[in-house]
C-alpha cells in the first residue's frame, strides 16, 4: 500500500524543523486533509500560505470561486507574491506547484500571483448580468485557462508566441484572452499583445492595465 499522501508531506514539513510542537503538526494535518493547504515543505511556506486566508483579496475570490484546488491556487499565487524578491523561495514553491497542479496549475498561480484576477472580475462585473453569470464564465476560464491567457516568460519567442496566441483566439473565440508578464518579461509581453492586438483588431477591444514592473493585456471580444 502507498503511504498517505497527507503523512508524506507532513515528514517533509518535520523534516529539518523538529521545534514545531506537536499541535502545530496536528494543525498541518487537519489543514491538508481538509484541502485547505496542499503545498508545504517547512514552517515557513505554512506560515505564508496559511496566512493569506485574513486577506480580503483571498474574501472576495472565495465570493465568486468555490474550487478547493482553485482556492489552493490562489493562496499559492499570494505566497508567490510575497516572496518575488526571494528567488530561492520563488522557484522552490513554483516547481512545487508545478509537480502538485502541473503546467496550467503553475500558470493559474503566476495568474494570481500577478494581481490579474482582480482586474478581470472587474471587467466580468460589468459584462456579465448576474453573480451566477460570473461564476460560470470564471470557471469555463480556468478549466480552459492555458487556452484564454499567456504568462509571457524571459524565454518566449514573440514570433512563435504571437502565431501561437492568434491561432487559439481565432479557433476558440474566448469572451476575453489575457497576456501578462512581470520582471525582464514584462516588455515581451507588451510586444507580443501589440502584435497580436494588429491580428485579431476588427473583433477585440484592446485594455492595458500595467506598472512599471508588471504588464497585464486584456482583449476583449466586441459584442
């Protein structure tokens, strides 16, 4: 028989840290047997995951969302967030949310990590009729994410990648694609949107929401 998945981590959670108490550790187990945190290697990551649960941010996702694996995503895109400038930490916890949720899980959490979610409820809001309308448009866009938006990366070919996007915008018609990229990617990203924007023009509306270290493109489908 395979150990329980839930013991597993919890050794790898022990591991290192023998000061945790024996009622933190029982707390970790129910947390993870709950759903509520599944990625943890050491008290640290615990501690910033299970943290995120007192902001409204987190409030008003589980308002619109009810997925456990989606809520667990969003935690680990805050826990993302909070450690951008600590790229030991950043890369640890992505490839942990890599080999947990696969690609697309990892690309939902950069998602969220980015501060997108919230610009696209709001748009949603305002296109949508009802709360229930909401809903069902949020979870079609994260069954399909990896087919509605692009995480743009240092890595990315703009050729291949503009090709790429305007393919899948032209064969799925998406209400609305969303292209982001941070850091040394976020002026690849505003490259590839404008090309892709030139593309597909006489059928979306182009919506930049962007800071100096982030860039987030929204195209909108024209009613």
């Amino acid at each position: 028989m395979s150990e329980d998945p839930t013991v597993k981590v919890v050794k790898g959670v022990t591991e290192g840290v023998l000061s945790w108490t024996a009622e933190s550790l029982k707390k970790v187990v129910n947390d993870l047997r709950k759903g509520n945190i599944k990625i943890v290697t050491d008290k640290e990551t615990y501690d910033n995951l299970n943290n995120q649960k007192k902001l409204h941010e987190l409030q008003v996702f589980k308002k619109y969302v009810d997925t456990p694996e989606l809520n667990q995503l969003y935690q680990a895109g805050l826990a993302l967030r909070a450690w951008e400038t600590n790229y030991q930490k950043l890369n640890k916890l992505k490839t942990q949310i890599k080999d947990a949720y696969g690609a697309q899980g990892l690309h939902i959490a950069e998602f969220f990590q980015n501060g997108v979610f919230t610009k696209y409820l709001d748009i949603l809001i305002l296109r949508e009729k009802t709360e229930k309308d909401i809903k069902n448009e949020l979870n079609l866009f994260f069954e399909y994410f990896d087919k509605n938006a692009t995480f743009v990366q240092e890595t990315t070919t703009n050729t291949k990648s503009v090709s790429a996007i305007v393919t899948r915008i032209n064969s799925n018609l998406p209400k609305t694609y969303i292209i982001f990229g941070s850091g040394r990617a976020a002026k690849k990203s505003t490259d590839i949107a404008k090309l892709v924007y030139k593309e597909i023009k006489d059928a979306y509306v182009f919506e930049e929401h962007s800071t100096t270290l982030k860039k987030v493109y929204f195209l909108n489908k024209e009613n």
